[in-house]
C-alpha cells in the first residue's frame, strides 16, 4: 500500500525502496536511453562522416513519432498480444524491435550521398521507442495506487536522465574509444537487457469497461475526457504550468555566455549541480507528494519555479560570479525537477485507467507543444526586452498556471474518487 499524506517517514520510505518504485525507474532508464542516440549522438555521426549542416538540421524530424504518438496509442488499449499480457506483452516487443532498430542503424552508412539508410533506420528508433514510452507511461499509471503516482513519476523521471545521461554523453566517449556502429551495438544489447525488467515485472490487472474494438479505443478515450467537468481548464493548464520555466531554459545558455562565463564553466557546473539537482528535485518532489499530496505540491512546486526563475534576473544584475552561478542552477533544476514530479503525476491522475495509454499519449504530446513551439521566439524576445526584463517576464508568465490550480485542486480530488469507485466496482 502506499504511503498516505500525513503518513511516518518510516511508512514513506518504504514506498521509495518498494519494488515498484525500482520498477519504475528502469522502465524510466529504458524510455531515456534511446533519445539522444537519433538525436546529438546522431548528429555528431553525421558531422563525422562529412555531412553538411543543412542535412543534419533535417533529421530533427527523426523525432516526429515522439510528438505524435497519440495516434496510434489506442492499438496498446484495445489489443493484448497472446502472452505476458496487455501491458508487458506490448512493452516486450517495442523493446525488442528497438534492440533490433538500433543494430540496423550500426550498419548504415551517414554519407551526404546517401542518408535514406540512416534516416530510416533512425526513424524506426524513434518509432518504437515512442511506442515504448506510450506502453511505459500506461503501465507506471496502472502499477500504482493514485498516491504513488507522483513518487512513481519521480523515479521513472531520474531513470530517464539517467539513460539520456549515458547515452548522450556515455555515446560519444564510447565512440570516441570504439566506433560509432559499436556503440550502437552496444547500446543495441543494453536495450536488450532492459527486456528483463519488463518480463520480472508484474502485469497490471485489466480494469473493466475497457475497449472491446478499435473503434471504441480510439473514440471513448477522448469522449471520456472532454465529458468531465472542467476538462479543457485541465488541458489550459498542462499547457500553463511549466510555460514560464520552459520558456526561461531556452534561452538560459546564451544568457550565461552573454554575461561572460566560459563554455567550460558552464557545461562544469551545470554537469556538477544541474543533473544532481534535478535527480534530487525529482525524488524529493515525489516523496513530499506523498506526504503532503499532489494538488498542494503543484501550488508549492510551481511558486518555487516562478521564483527560481527570478534568479536569473537576480544573476543578470549582479554580473559574473561562479558561487552565483553555481546557486541559480542548482535552484533551478531543484524546482524543475520538484515541478516535473507533481506536474507527470497530475497527467497521470487525470487518466482512466480502461484506456491510460490512449489519454496519457495525448496529454504528454500536448505538454511538448510548449518546448517546441511557444520557446521558439524566446530569442526575439531576449533581444528585444533584454535579459532582466525577459526573465522576469518569465517569471510573471507562471501566474496564469498557478491560477488555475484554484480549480484543478477540485478536479484532482474527483478524478481520485471516481478511479476509487471503479476499482471497488471491479
């Protein structure tokens, strides 16, 4: 069982050393693993076999799949293959054709003459991790009791870094020291380990009213959502919370460089304080979710954003200094990662479990529409406003999210109570 709010810190920490939580952070390194290697670790394969920027800048639409991977989510819904279940059969299979994927791309060659090889391997990649991460996101949602959840989404997001960690920079030592198809190999069987989890793994029980057709997969997920009252407030505020903070990390790297720190401080202390900050932000945001609960924990989380935010402001005023420096990052990615725990737990709580991975596909592509869109005149805006001006502006962005968590508190409490009712029902 898990912990509940208010519990002892000794039944707390029993649910962070639990098996699901361990479970969730392996699924966690296994969904993180195969980014970057179609994305910085491709790119630097590319620039290694002579192809020219203007190509390279293309393969960024390796990562379609990744942003539409709602649209074939509702095949995990409403099909269970004929072993290991709905969940683990599913999760087994996109790990191994990923595996398999990543041993294809080994083989291509990345020469400007000839990129089709590469780009459709890559794109394979790219398919079969999103479908991965859609087969993972449902399977954490239906593991865990809604308490857990923002502890579940904690560990699964530490293992993401983790895996983005060891490939992205792990990938380019080790191709530096092997080749960059060994690497590929190697990481091809680490994907392949990462089977194991998902075998020893329990399957979630099948809840009831789950869809009997393809069709009913694809149009009872949506109209079970947009029937509930305040749906499209919820949606508002995926699209809200984090927007202030995203926003800001766009633009944080030309900010450090433009106030006259060094490529080598900057990528050192944000290695050193950066990763480590947002690992403990992540796990120190999902234990207090369990202590205090996920509609308070957004409210604090997301003030501590918006304020972390203003250091930078802070930062622009007082010029060079590496102390400085060191204390806005490791703030920063604190709270972004305190923030991140409560906000993929809310997604998560605000799933049906009869069709998690259908309803959670779409509110994590809806979440990316900020990162990948709203961010992209943040350059214009710095240059216009300047760097204090636009930091802060940053900051103020954040109100609107924290807002509309006066509503989304209601909203939280009902979607526990009705996923209650259908387990007693079941």
């Amino acid at each position: 069982m898990a912990a509940p709010a208010g519990a002892s810190w000794a039944q707390t920490l029993r649910s962070v050393f639990s098996a699901r939580m361990l479970i969730a952070a392996l699924m966690g390194f296994a969904s993180g693993l195969p980014l970057l290697l179609t994305g910085s670790v491709l790119q630097a394969w590319l620039r290694d076999g002579g192809v020219d920027l203007a190509h390279i800048g293309l393969f960024a639409l390796v990562g379609l799949p990744y942003t539409l991977k709602f649209l074939w989510s509702p095949l995990f819904d409403r099909y269970a293959l004929p072993v290991l279940g709905r969940r683990r059969g599913w999760l087994v299979l996109a790990q191994a054709a990923l595996a398999a994927a990543l041993v294809t791309l080994s083989f291509a060659k990345p020469v400007s003459d000839d990129l089709f090889a590469v780009s459709a391997a890559a794109l394979l990649v790219a398919f079969f991790s999103a479908s991965q991460d859609i087969v993972v996101d449902a399977y954490r949602r239906e593991s865990l009791t809604d308490l857990e959840l923002g502890l579940g989404s904690a560990m699964y997001v530490n293992g993401y870094r983790i895996g983005m960690l060891l490939a992205g920079g792990g990938g380019l030592i080790l191709a530096d020291v092997l080749s960059f198809p060994q690497m590929y190999r190697l990481f091809a069987a680490v994907m392949g380990a990462c089977i194991v989890v998902s075998l020893v793994a329990p399957e979630p029980s099948l809840p009831p009213g789950r869809p009997q057709s393809l069709v009913e997969a694809v149009v009872l997920p949506f109209r079970d959502y947009f029937t509930r009252e305040g749906a499209w407030l919820a949606l508002a505020f995926i699209l809200l919370y984090k927007l202030g903070d995203t926003l800001a990390s766009a633009m944080t790297t030309p900010f450090y460089l433009d106030l006259g720190y060094s490529k080598s401080e900057i990528g050192a202390v944000v290695k050193l304080f950066g990763f480590w900050a947002t690992l403990a932000g992540a796990t120190l945001g999902g234990i207090w979710i369990l202590r205090i609960g996920l509609a308070r924990s957004l409210w604090l989380f997301g003030i501590g954003q918006m304020v972390s935010t203003l250091g930078f402001v802070v930062l622009a005023g007082i010029g060079p200094s590496l102390p400085a420096l060191a204390i806005v990052i490791a703030f920063e990615n604190l709270t972004a990662g305190l923030g991140t725990a409560a906000f993929v737990g809310f997604m998560g709580a605000l799933t049906d479990r009869r069709f998690t991975a259908t309803q959670y596909a779409l509110l994590s592509s809806l979440m990316g529409i900020p990162r990948v869109l709203v961010a992209a005149p943040t350059g214009w805006l710095a240059q216009s406003l300047g760097w204090s001006a636009f930091f802060l502006a940053c900051a103020l962005i954040a109100l609107p999210g924290l807002a509309l968590l006066r509503w989304m508190r209601r909203l939280i409490h009902d979607e526990v109570a009705v996923c209650t009712a259908r387990r007693s029902d079941g």
